[in-house]
C-alpha cells in the first residue's frame, strides 16, 4: 500500500528538506514527484542519500491520480494550484499563509489538534500554521490542558530562513561585506540584517501590528483555543535556522514550575533542557537539523496571578515546515485517507 505524493516548491529551502524529510521518516510513498516553476524544469533534486529527482513543470503537471501534494511555493502559487490540485481528488497540505483562516480548511499541528484533519474533506486542503505559530502551540498545548492559558504575551527571535534561500543569502553576503569592507546592500530585508536585529516582518498591518504577528495571534486561536488572548512582538535576527521566543503566560488555575516541567517532558514532540545553570537551556543553534520544540528557562512570573514564562526554540525548516506537513500527511494516511491494496 503506498502513495503518490507530489512536492510543490521542491527547489526551495522548505521544499527540499520536505523531500528529505519524507525520505528519512519511510513515508509509504510508491512515486514521489518534484515540481517547480518552467525555469526549474530538469533541475535535480535530492530524495534521502542516494535518489535525486528531476523537476517537473507545476504549470503542465496533471494532478489526477497524485494523493497528495505538499505546497511550499508561495501563498499565489497556492491560491492559484491548490484547488486544481483538489479538484483532480489530491490532498493539498499548504504551507502558505492563504488558506490558514479559512473556515472550511483545517489548521493543523498533530500534536495539537489532530482531530481537525476529519474536517478536510470539505475543501481537500489542509492548512500548515506559520513556523513560530507551530513550535508555539506545541509548547503551550499541555499547559492549557493542565491549566488553561488565559493570555499569552510572545516576543520571537526569527532566523533568516524563514524568508527563504534569498534570506540566507542576505545574511552571509553582508556579514562577508562587513568584514572585508565592502558596502553592505540590503534586498530581501528592510533593513541591515547582519550584527542587528529587525523588529518587521511581513507587511504592517492598520493597527500597528505586523502580518506576522497577526498570523500568530489568529492561527494560535484557531488550532488551540479562540478565548486565548496573544499578542506577539516578531523580530528577524542574525541566525540561519532555529527560531526563538520568550513566551510569558497566564493561566486560569495556579501551576507550578514543576507541574509545568512535568506536563511538558510528558508532551510529544517537545523536549525540555532546563538546567539552572551555564548551558542548560537550548539556543537555535542546537536545534538546527532537530524534530523537537526545545523549552527551556521555566520559571514563575511574578508579575501577574498564575504567571509563568519559559523559552522555547525549534528548527523553522523542520518543525516550523516541512516536518510538520510531513507529520499530517502521516496522519492523514494513518486515519483517514484509505488506499486499496
């Protein structure tokens, strides 16, 4: 028993490490199928250690027979090819922002909320949340079922892959212009990236807030809980991969540090490194390459009743992405998308 699956975006930093990702995890695919935009055509791709496979043309591919396509090509290449794909019977598993508030098209974090996937044969589309949203709701998932997160207040630490190859690039030809003095030119951000930090990301928004802190506060209320007030302060930082946050809650009932520890080890997909001492919490840099959301610096926030804060970091390109489609195209097969044998 296996499945077609095709990779939307297979060029792309999330779209290759979505191929690798099916490949390391056994994903019962019988064919997988790289697609891309007509100037990608022919490109080889790798699949696990030792496959590579030619790009095929998005604009000419027929999706009829594919199970499922995992999209990481842009919220218009998804408006624009998710249906299409849906209407020829694929499930698209979207990593864009265009369909995540859609009310007929389930948001989902497996870990979290798989109960929503039994929702996507409305559309045939099943929504994956922003990165910093995803490592996010991992985190706060068993303290809410312990205790009920009345407010969260998020500030992000969000590395430069999360703007794609371009970003990355960004990143390392102005670090090498600073040290050799050369002008630093800036493109993909809106201002100097590296040795600083930039407070906008995405466009603003009429309150003042950023797209992507709206995203947060929209797709947290949507996969966990909609009485839960957020509101985040996201910031780009001088880091290839591994996003990062400060995340300061409130809960209904009292919990305490230890609870809070407990509840979290116990949670799958998370891990907790939270040592009171020089190196015992865990930065981006760890987590680069990793599956888990990583917490660490738990404490009591005194500053409000039922206060706690900790620090949460997690692979943007992996959990943020490519691991979590991956991750609900196997619960999608496992419960709900039945092949013939």
């Amino acid at each position: 028993m296996g499945y077609k699956v095709a990779v939307v975006g297979a060029t792309g930093a999330v779209g290759r490490e979505m191929l690798s990702t099916l490949a390391e995890r056994d994903f019962p695919a019988t064919e997988v199928v790289a697609l891309a935009s007509e100037k990608s055509v022919g490109t080889e791709v790798s699949y696990g250690e030792d496959k590579t496979l030619k790009v095929q043309n998005l604009s000419t591919y027929d999706f009829k027979g594919t199970d499922i396509a995992l999209f990481s090509a842009g919220g218009s290449i998804s408006a624009e090819y998710g249906p299409k794909a849906a209407a020829a019977g694929c499930v698209v598993i979207d990593n864009s922002s265009h369909f995540r508030m859609d009310p007929d098209v389930p948001l989902v974090v497996p870990e979290v909320n798989a109960n929503a996937l039994a929702r996507y044969g409305k559309r045939n589309i099943i929504a994956n949340p922003n990165c910093s949203t995803a490592q996010l709701v991992v985190a706060l998932k068993p303290l809410h079922d312990m205790a009920k997160i009345k407010r969260a207040v998020v500030s992000t630490y969000q590395s430069v892959s999360g703007a794609g190859k371009e970003g990355m690039d960004e990143l390392f030809t102005q670090t090498r212009a600073i040290y050799v003095n050369d002008p630093v030119e800036k493109d993909k951000f809106t201002k100097q990236i590296a040795f600083n930090v930039i407070p906008h990301i995405d466009v603003f928004m009429d309150d003042g807030s950023t797209k992507e802190e709206w995203k947060m506060t929209g797709e947290t209320k949507k996969i966990l809980d909609p009485a839960i007030e957020l509101v985040a302060t996201c910031v780009r930082v001088p880091v290839f991969i591994g996003h990062s946050e400060a995340v300061f809650i409130e809960t209904e009932k009292p919990i305490s540090v230890e609870e809070a520890r407990a509840a979290m080890s116990n949670f799958p997909g998370l891990v907790v490194v939270d040592h009171r001492e020089d190196e015992g919490y865990v930065t981006p840099h760890e987590c680069a390459g990793e599956d888990a959301v990583y917490v660490s610096r738990i404490r009591k926030d005194p500053t409000v009743k039922n206060g706690l804060v900790f620090w949460c970091v997690s692979d943007n390109l992996r959990k943020g992405a490519a691991l979590n489609a991956v991750q609900i195209a196997e619960a999608l097969v496992k419960d709900h998308l039945k092949k013939a044998a």
